[in-house]
C-alpha cells in the first residue's frame, strides 16, 4: 500500500483493534512507513483534531522519529517553517491528549537540539519568551506553564539520549548550560507558589511537573552553589506533599526527592564541599517525615516508599560524599551533622519487620557500609585511628542489627519462592556487611558474637523453639567472617569451634545444624593451623552424613576440611570412613552428595599406610565396582544409565584424590555434580603388585593403580553398548583422565589397554572426550603421535591447514595448536619433516590467504604462532615460500602493493622470538589487505608505508 494518509489510519486501527498476526504486519508496516520521506508530510494530517488519538499518537511519535533520525533530510531554508508548525502543533494540543502533547514536546525538544547552536541560538530563552499566558490568550495559564514546564523537562532528557556528534553534543550541551540560571529562576517562582488555596489541581500539577524538570536539569548538571535556594524549595515540597491533602498521590514528594538526589550525587558537586555540607544541612530535617511515617504505621499505616525514597536521598549523598564525611568528623562545626547522618542509615538498616515480608527498606543501605569501612581503611593512619574510635561504636551498633535483620522466619512455608530468594540474597549482603565490621571492630566483634553465641546458647537450652533464630544468626555472623579473621587468633575461635561441641542439636530447627556445618568449612584453613579443635567438630560433621537434610552441608564440609587439614585426618580417618561408608549404603544421598563424599574419602585414605587403603576400598569402593560390572551387562534403560553413570563420578572422584605421593603442583579440583541416588555395596579382592605387573615393584604402588587395572575391563563392556550416549562416554572418560592426572608414569603399563580403549570409542563414534583423553596421554609422548600404524601424518597436516579457513574461532585455535606443534616437533622426528617439507608451502599460501582477507580478524594472533613456529624450524624454506607467493598479483589481496608484501615478509622474518611484535605486523598487513587502513594515516605510523 502507499504511505497515505487514510492507509496509515486503517494500519494504526489495525494495530490496535486486531489478532496478534494482524498487529504484527500492521506494526512492520507502520515502521517503514515512519523510515520514508513521505512521513515529512503525512505525518500533519495525521495530527488534525479530527482523528483517534491513536492516530494522533502515532504522527507525534513519527514526526519525533525523524527528527531524530533523519534530520539530514530537512533542508535548511525549511528550519524555520518546521519549527513554526512544532509550535502549532503543540498550541493546539494543548488541553490534550496528554500522551500526544508530551510527544510533540519532545519532538520540539530534538528539533532544539539540531538547531542549536547555529539555527537557533537562543532556542531556550525564545522559549521561555514565547510560552506566557499573556502571548497564549486561548490557553489557560496553568496549562502555558505545563507545557513549559514539560518541554524543560525532555529536553535534557532528549539531550542525554541523543546521537550526535561529539563536537556538536559539547557545543549543545554548553549552550545548554548556559540557561541554566533563567531555567532554575522559572523553577524557583513555580515552587514558591501557594497551593493553599482550595481546588487549585492545577497549579499542583505544575508544581509536581517543576520538580521533575529540576531533577532533569539537575541530571544534566548545576553548578552547586546555584541550587541552594532551589533546595530549599524542594525539600518544602516534600514537607507540603505529607501535609496537605491536595498533594496527596500526586508524586511531587517522589520527584522533588529525584531532584534533591541529582542534586546532591552529580559528579560536580565535589568542586564545592563546603555547599555540599550545607546541604546536608538543609536535608536531615526531612528525618522528622520518617518519624512521623512510622509512627502511623503504628496506627492507621505510614508510606514506607516514602519513607524509603528518603533514605534513598541520605545514603546516596552518603555514598557520594563518604570521604568528605570523613573528613568533617574532625571538625567540630560538622561532626553533629555528619554523625547525624551516619545514625539515620544505621536507623535504616534496623528498619522495623521481617525483611522481604514485611519491609524492603533495610537492604538499601548496605552497599554504603562497605564504602565507609573502604575508605576509613585508606585513611592516613592517623585519620584512620580517630575514624574508629569515633565510628566503633556505629558499627558494633550496626553488627548488633545485623545480627537481628539476619534470623531466618520460623516458619518458611508460607513464603513464595521469590521471597526466600530475596531472603538468601539479603542474608548474603548481610555476611558481607559483617567482614565490613570485622574490618573496623576486630578482635571486638568476635568478642561480641561470641557473647551473643553464649547468651543464645543459654536460652535455647530453655526454650529451643524460640531461640534457635537467634542462634542460628550468630552462627551465620561466624561464617561471615571467616575469611577476614587471622589465622593466627587463638583466643574467640577455639571457643567458638568448642560452643558447637555443646549445641542441642536434636532439640533445634534443621536450618542451625546446617548453618553450623557450613561455618565449621569456612574454617577450614584456620583449624589446619589449629588441628586440636577438629575433636570438637569432627562427631558433628560425621553425624550429618546420616540425614538426608544435612547431607549436603556436611559432604560440603568435610570436603572442604579434608582439603585443607589432609594431614592432621590420620587419627580420625576410621571414624570418617566408616560413616562414610554407612552413609553411601544408607541410601539417603544424591548424586552429587554421593559423588562429594568420594572426595572425603580419597582425600582421607591418602594419609593411610597402603595396607589400610586397600582394606577400606574392598570395603567401600569395590562393590561399586562389582555392581557396574552388573549394570553394564544390562540393556540400555534410564535406570541403567543412572546407575553407571553415578558409579563412573564416584570413580572419578576417588581418583582424583587417593594420591599418596606428594606433588609439587597445585591440583585442581574435580567438578561436583547433581544426579540420582547410590545404592548397596559389596567387596573384592586385592592384587598384588606382581599379579597386577604394576610399575617399579620396589617402589610404593599407588591404589589407584589396582583400582583402574580392575576396572578398565569394565569399561571396556560399558562402551560396547553406550558409545553412541555422550553423557557415559564423558563420564568414563573424565574418569581415565584424573586417574592418569594421580597415576603419571605410574601408568604406563596401563598405557596399550587404554589406548585400544580410547580408539574403541572413537572408531564406534567419535566423541571429543575421548580426543581430549588421548591428547593428555600424547602431551608429553609425541613419539606415540608418528609410531603408530595407520596413521596419515600427510592427512592431518593437510586437514589442519584447511582448517584454518574456518569461521569458526575455536576451531582454529585447535588447528592452529596442532600445527604450531607440528612444526615445532619436526626438527626431532623425521616423519614430520618430510611432512612439514612437503606440505608447508600450502601451508604459507593458507596463512596469507587467511591474513589477506578469507578469515575474521579475530583469528589473526592464533595464525601469527604458525608463522613463528616456522621461522623458527624452517627459516630458510618459509623464506622462499613467502617470496613466492608474495609474487602472484593481486595475492593475497589487490589492495596491498608489492612494496608492502616485501616488506611484510622482511618483518616476519626478522622476527624470531617477539611474539607480539609479530602478530601487530600480521594485524597491520592484514587491514591494509582489508581497506582498512587508509593510506594518509598509515604513512604516519606504519613501516608498510
């Protein structure tokens, strides 16, 4: 259809009053119709009284769309015609539709921004002159102020959002700054107004829309000495929102809070630090409204938004202005203030209720302990010792509130799931908020939450029912700082580890228990420097194996112990092990539970003799065992694959920790996953190191040797049926991996039996575990790579060199690897020599290809690795094969000139050992290849030129 008047109102009816299928056409042809020029014209038709106001709306939003996009289209002789039907427009909407007079306010505004300031220097000054009552006789005069008021308003707004020019945004922005003092005098006259007077609307909506244009004005920045007088009137309005009935659910409290917050927080603002205390000054009186807020929540119900929006203003002053605060608490003509400040925060972190159920105000202020404490930390040392003795008690008060606003509910049922989440997030903002303290408080905080730990203890030993919150919370504040406290305290941590030893645990909620067991693994590195208390804490951990609900934290806790105090496991391992093992039979665990556990007892058998080891995997592991060789007789069912998978992690696992030689190397730890529940167990005998032919029989033989020997038949039977399932294959190869990461050489005469593995699996279905497998046998053998039968050297070299064409860039990376060491091993082994020899100069032809232009940029350093690989093996044939082809015209690309390919090649060649030398000189040639680079700016910096 063409873009015509009466199609474009039966296309917006359409898009309105249809299907979704309809609305949707409509909707891509609307958008076109706005793109084409002829919406210049279409779009006054539009506007005429007589159509819908969606009709209306739709020409606004159009005629504001080009302005912003396709203001090159309007010539300039036709500014000011355009500029004159802007204003007709508006002037004639006045009394409404609101929605499409605010949207030609906004197309006015961009209009201004495009003139400014050449076409219309004094666009803001002409505005102010022109919308008076007395020069628009027709409209009412509190409407002439609105649409002031609103075209103010958007059009920093507009200014913030726009696309223009760099140079022209700061040559409008000054222009816009420039106004700024007739702008706030409008603002200040607007504000002073009397609304007293009975069923004056109007004027209330005006007053409402001057704030939000301060608070826009303000965004876009106000030198802060110009706005004292401004202040003062906004925050009277925030006091007549409260008082008087008329400004009830208007928002003027809400918008003259933003523009007192833009105020206060701009950048600027700390060129005048003095301006910013006065006003702080000026702001604290606004705590009365809070008061007056909650002490009608007491009776009929106060306004927590309002009361929140407040203390939005005094932390984000806070929060902008904390080192200045700092400052000024030593200066006796500030410090009331500023610590009148500070108190009315802490006031707002003890915000009354249940957070998340019955208030949401408290969380906003914990984002500004954190820069308080920050910056008392980098104060001089002797700002920073007057900072805390004035400030240690604000955050002992704040630790005693944060202990309070931490309690979990009694009851959980009731609330929604996005309430415990919000609860989980906030209680972890609260851990943090205790490190905060820790930072100032010290010794002094652990002395306090010992204290209050004593205090719940006593308590609950009374009335468990009711107290266990409180416990729970001083539980969860231990946690917290576990991180902080020195691992040399030895005076509130061994109390505290010994007050868990006397914890009622069988009278009190689940949620303690777990909370305990999670901050008895935050200690972890603290108790491997203090082994004595792992008495105190071990029953506690082993008897959480035991219940479905603590299992979690306690295999989480144990893993964490064992992990960092291995060596002081010795004189508890039976006891760990043989709740282990009745755990694992006990049916209770998942998966990953079950997997977790495995950690533990790897980790625990480590520091056993070998003897022992082998004693406790006939005795846990090897049932295991003997049930996946069951299992994987079975046909394929969901049950089957859960079986064998669960059993293949715990193999996993167990190989990744039962390492009983010491390592040099910091190991990485194994990957924990979720699944199904662990079944039975029974056992199997041991092989000797003469029946098992295992390496160096003089030498101690790892167990996990024995244990891989007994199951790589296994595994040999899982894959004939489960090859084509990627989750099994993964597992029993991620299983092969770790038990080679532990075993080293100790594997080699395991090495031919999982080779045939590893070719097995791939020749029924290739899958990229079982390469990630074979290369980690292969790393540090490549004799294996060119010994074995069958295998086309010529073809790899070749598929890797095609590879690089890619788009994709991780598969060149991996090409890009195999071929660096391609080149780089070939000096030491003939056949890929010969290779190299025979194949490079496709090689070289592939690389310039992909430099000159065929592949992303993206790839460009992976192809750099290659050229240094060869320059540094076969200098003299990549030389020849470089100035080969740098011969063929228009190769590898026609943009660079012969000069340029000379002298790309000299500098690749040149260069031996500087890798990132030499991929700027392969990122330069290539943009040159690619028209990238003009010729102007490369003569100035580039040696191509």
């Amino acid at each position: 259809m063409e873009f015509t008047a009466e199609n474009l109102e039966h296309a917006v009816l359409q898009f309105y009053h249809s299907d979704s299928a309809v609305r949707g056409h409509a909707h891509q042809w609307l958008t076109a119709a706005q793109a084409s020029p002829e919406a210049w014209c279409f779009v006054w038709e539009l506007l005429h009284p007589s159509k819908s106001a969606e009709v209306q709306f739709f020409a606004a939003t159009t005629l504001h769309t080009k302005l912003v996009k396709s203001w090159h289209q309007v010539p300039p002789e036709q500014y000011a015609s355009l500029k004159k039907q802007l204003l007709e427009a508006i002037a004639s909407y006045s009394i409404g539709p609101k929605i499409v007079l605010n949207r030609l306010c906004i197309a006015l505004s961009a209009y201004v921004l495009h003139t400014l300031p050449v076409h219309w220097p004094n666009a803001v000054l002409e505005l102010l002159a022109t919308l008076q009552p007395s020069n628009l006789p027709n409209i009412p005069p509190e409407r002439t102020a609105w649409i002031l008021l609103e075209i103010l308003t958007v059009l920093p707004e507009e200014f913030q959002s726009s696309h223009l020019a760099h140079a022209q945004k700061g040559l409008v922005r000054n222009e816009l700054q420039k106004n700024v003092p007739q702008v706030i005098s409008v603002l200040q006259n607007i504000l002073a107004t009397d609304t007293s007077a009975p069923n004056n609307e109007t004027a209330v909506e005006v007053m409402c829309q001057a704030s939000c244009c301060a608070a826009s004005w303000l965004q876009l920045g106000v030198p802060l000495p110009e706005c004292e007088k401004l202040a003062d009137h906004l925050v009277a309005s925030v006091f007549a929102s409260t008082s008087s009935p008329q400004f009830h659910q208007t928002g003027l409290a809400e918008s003259s809070l933003d523009a007192l917050t833009n105020m206060a927080t701009h950048p600027e603002t700390h060129r005048y630090p003095s301006t910013c205390l006065r006003l702080l000054g000026k702001l604290l009186p606004l705590q009365q409204i809070i008061q007056a807020q909650q002490q009608r929540d007491c009776t009929e119900g106060g306004n927590e938004e309002l009361v929140s929006s407040i203390y939005s203003l005094f932390i984000s002053f806070a929060e902008t202005h904390s080192r200045l605060l700092l400052d000024s608490l030593l200066s006796d003509d500030e410090k009331t203030n500023v610590m009148q400040l500070i108190q009315l925060i802490l006031q707002c972190s003890n915000s009354p209720g249940e957070y998340a159920l019955e208030e949401n105000t408290s969380q906003l202020a914990l984002g500004f302990w954190y820069i308080l404490q920050d910056d008392i930390i980098a104060s001089e040392p002797e700002q920073f010792h007057l900072c805390v003795a004035l400030l240690s008690p604000v955050y002992r008060s704040l630790a005693e509130v944060m202990l309070r606003k931490s309690m979990l509910p009694f009851v959980e049922s009731a609330w929604t799931s996005e309430e415990k989440e919000l609860l989980r997030c906030y209680r972890q903002d609260i851990a943090d908020t205790m490190m905060y303290c820790y930072s100032i408080l010290r010794d002094n905080l652990l002395e306090l939450l010992h204290g209050k730990l004593e205090e719940a203890l006593e308590n609950c030993s009374s009335d468990p029912r009711m107290w266990w919150r409180s416990l729970e919370s001083c539980l969860h504040a231990f946690q917290a700082v576990a991180e902080c406290v020195d691992i040399d305290e030895s005076r509130h941590l061994p109390r505290f580890l010994e007050a868990l030893h006397r914890l009622p645990y069988h009278q009190l909620d689940t949620r303690v228990v777990i909370t305990a067991l999670e901050a008895v693994g935050a200690y972890a590195e603290w108790i491997n420097a203090h082994p004595f208390v792992l008495s105190h804490i071990i029953p506690l951990l082993v008897t959480g194996l035991g219940s479905g609900d603590l299992a979690p934290s306690a295999t989480m806790a144990l893993k964490d112990l064992t992990r960092d105090c291995q060596t002081s496991m010795a004189p508890f391992a039976h006891h760990i092990l043989q709740a282990s093992q009745a755990a694992l039979r006990g049916g209770k665990l998942k998966l990953g539970e079950c997997v977790r556990l495995m950690y533990t007892v790897g980790r625990v058998l480590a520091v056993l003799p070998v003897d022992s080891i082998m004693h406790y995997l006939n005795q846990l592991l090897m049932p295991y065992v003997e049930e996946l060789q069951y299992l994987v007789t079975l046909e394929p069912s969901a049950a089957a694959k859960a079986g064998i998978l669960l059993r293949m992690k715990m193999l996993s696992m167990l190989f990744a920790t039962l390492d009983i030689k010491p390592r040099t190397e910091n190991e990485t730890e194994p990957d924990v996953s979720e699944g199904s529940d662990v079944g039975t167990c029974t056992t199997v005998q041991q092989k000797t190191p003469q029946q098992s032919a295992a390496p160096g029989n003089n030498e101690q033989v790892q167990p996990v040797f024995f244990v891989l020997q007994r199951i790589l038949p296994v595994m040999h039977a899982a894959l004939d049926k489960w090859y084509a399932d990627t989750h099994v294959v993964q597992a029993l190869c991620s299983a092969l991996k770790h038990a080679l990461a532990t075993l080293l050489d100790d594997c080699k005469p395991l090495v031919p039996e999982i080779l045939m593995l590893i070719l097995k699996s791939f020749q029924l279905q290739p899958h990229p575990a079982a390469l990630d497998l074979a290369r980690q046998i292969l790393k540090k053998n490549p004799q294996l790579f060119v010994s074995g039968e069958g295998v086309d050297l010529a073809a790899l070299f070749q598929c890797g060199t095609m590879t690089l064409s890619l788009p994709e860039v991780p598969a060149v990376k991996a090409a890009t690897s195999f071929l660096v060491n391609f080149v780089s091993q070939s000096r030491e082994l003939p056949q890929l020599l010969t290779v190299v020899q025979a194949y490079g100069e496709e090689l070289v032809q592939r690389l310039l290809q992909c430099i000159g232009g065929e592949s992303p940029r993206s790839v460009l350093e992976h192809l750099s690795d290659i050229l240094l690989a060869m320059n540094k093996k076969h200098c003299d044939n990549l030389s020849r094969w470089l100035h080969q082809a740098i011969h063929q015209d228009g190769f590898p690309s026609p943009r660079a000139s012969q000069e340029q390919k000379e002298q790309f090649v000299k500098m690749v060649l040149k260069e031996r050992a500087n890798k990132r030398k030499l991929q700027e000189t392969v990122r330069e040639f290539s943009l040159i290849c690619r028209g990238l680079v003009g010729t102007d700016y490369a003569a100035q910096s580039s040696p191509f030129f």
